[in-house]
C-alpha cells in the first residue's frame, strides 16, 4: 500500500472533524489538510460555514479553505479535480493528504473518482425546478424505480438531480452510471460517530456561537458587498435563516433555533449517507486510533477500502 495515500476523515456536521483531522495531521508529522466540504470554499462565509478557527489553519496547512469568491460557482466534479491536483502535488512532496469534510458528493468524487453520470443540463434543471417536490419524486418513480428507492426522497436536491440523470441520459436508469463508477477508494476511510443526543447538543451550541460571533454582520455585509451569489453560495447551509432575521421575520432566539434545526436536519441527511458508505471505518469521538503506535500501524494498514 502506498504509505502517503490520503485518509478520508468524515463525519456529519457538528461532529468535530475540523479539530480531529488536525491531531491526526500533527500525529502523522508529514501531512496537510484537503477540505471537502462545498461551502467552506467561500472566503466571504467562515463564520456561517463553520470553517476551521484560526488557530486549527495555523497549526496544519489547510487546503481548499476561504479560496473563492461568493460569485463563484462550486461543484462536487471541479472540487474534486482541484483536490486531486492538490492530493498529487503533495504526494509530489513526500506529503500525505487528510481529506474532510461532509459534502457526499464532493467526497465521492474525490475518494471514488468523479462520476461517468451525464453532466449537468441548466435547461433540463430548469425544467425540473419548476415541478413541485412531489411531481418530481413521482417521476423519478415512474422513469426508475429501483434508483428512487435508493434516493432520499426527502431532500430535493438528491431528487432533482437524480432525475436530471436518469432525463439527460436517455433514460437509463441511475444503476447505470453507479456501475461504471470506480469502487475502490483512493485510500482508507473513517468516520466519526457521535452520538444523536450529544451531536444535537454540539449543533446548538454551534449556533449559539455563531449567532454571537457575529454571523448576523457577516451575512449583511455579504448581501450589502456582493453584487452576485452564485447559485452554490445560495444553498449555504443557514442563509436563508439569517436573511429572515435581517428582514425581521425572526427574532434573535427564533434564529438560533432555527440554525440548530436545519443543521440537525442536515447532520441526519449526511448520517443516513455516511452509513451506506461500508468502506468508512466507525471511530467513535475521544476514540483515537493514532494515539499508540500499535494503532498507527492499524491506521495505516490495508482496511479492506483503500488501494
């Protein structure tokens, strides 16, 4: 096995990844930190996107942090492109990648290779944008069954662009695309498992602490500065609530249970995700698997994902 493979670090938000990959980094003495998250990217939003404090980017380099533009686009295929370029180049250096972050998508991609699944169609999303949630759930139904059982049918998103998939290419079904894509992970992976009650209670606390630390300024001067949002940006998990307090629909209170109850939806979409994700080994948080030397070499021996 390749020694400086990357290491996937992931878990659902709130979960501490930020702060673990960076002992793990330092543990390892030779590696910097790839992020694969799709919102953290934004230069403008490191309150709202909870993008590692400065002392955690001080400690380890940290890659794909605060690099873009709000206007800018993002996605899971050009994310990946730059991560790899990066995982190579440090590679190149005699240096490791820990890859984190919560984005599926834009984990897959990097850890599995990007997706052979038809490209993104603005005409065909339109079109799509303008069903109701419902029609689109029942059309992906009608079109393929078998790839809507497997789509949480609950988040748009997924079903939007499962249907833009199984439309743009003809009709063939999403097992199709799945089945041509590489299934074997770039290098070994892990996941952090808290759990349900004591990640909820680190989600509030999250956005008591954003709401304090002046997430409130940060959005005004994002709408008031940025001529533009891209259509990425827009998605930022917590925006839309901050916009409803600056318009006066929320008060202070109502929005910082408003920001923990998106989170926390949130943070059981990526569960629900990360658990059909075999290759991820579970860590449980405190649990450190490099904290020994025995566990080192555990860490860095072939677990059955990785190449």
């Amino acid at each position: 096995m390749d020694s400086l493979e990357p290491i996937f670090l992931l878990g659902p938000t709130g979960s501490g990844k930020s702060q673990v990959a960076v002992e793990l980094a330092e543990f390892f003495g030779n590696a910097e930190i790839v992020s694969a998250d799709a919102y953290q990217v934004y230069r403008a939003l490191p309150i709202l996107t909870a993008a590692p404090e400065k002392d955690l980017l001080a400690r380890v380099p940290h890659h794909l942090i605060g690099t873009m533009e709000v206007w800018e686009n993002n996605d899971a295929a050009s994310h990946a492109r730059r991560a790899l370029r990066i995982i190579a180049e440090l590679q190149a250096r005699g240096r490791r990648a820990i890859v984190t972050g919560g984005s599926g998508l834009y984990v897959k991609f990097i850890s599995h290779g990007i997706s052979p699944a038809p490209p993104s169609d603005p005409g065909l999303r339109a079109r799509i944008a303008e069903m109701s949630p419902r029609e689109a759930v029942e059309r992906l139904q009608q079109l393929d069954p078998e790839g809507a059982a497997h789509t949480d049918l609950k988040n748009p998103r997924y079903v939007a662009r499962n249907l833009e998939i199984v439309l743009a290419g003809g009709g063939l079904p999403l097992s199709h695309w799945r089945g041509n894509w590489d299934h074997q992970a770039l290098g070994p992976g892990f996941v952090l498992t808290p759990d349900t009650a004591q990640l909820d209670a680190c989600i509030l606390a999250r956005s008591r602490g954003m709401v304090e630390n002046g997430v409130i300024d940060e959005v005004a001067a994002l709408l008031t500065q940025a001529k533009k949002i891209s259509a990425t940006a827009q998605k930022t998990l917590g925006l839309r609530e901050v916009r409803q307090f600056l318009e006066g629909s929320l008060s202070r209170d109502q929005l910082i249970a408003s920001l923990a109850l998106s989170t926390r939806q949130y943070a059981k979409r990526q569960r629900t995700w990360l658990r059909r994700e075999k290759w991820l080994v579970p860590i449980c948080p405190g649990t450190k698997y490099w904290a020994s030397e025995p566990e080192a070499r555990k860490l860095q021996s072939d677990n059955g994902g990785g190449r």
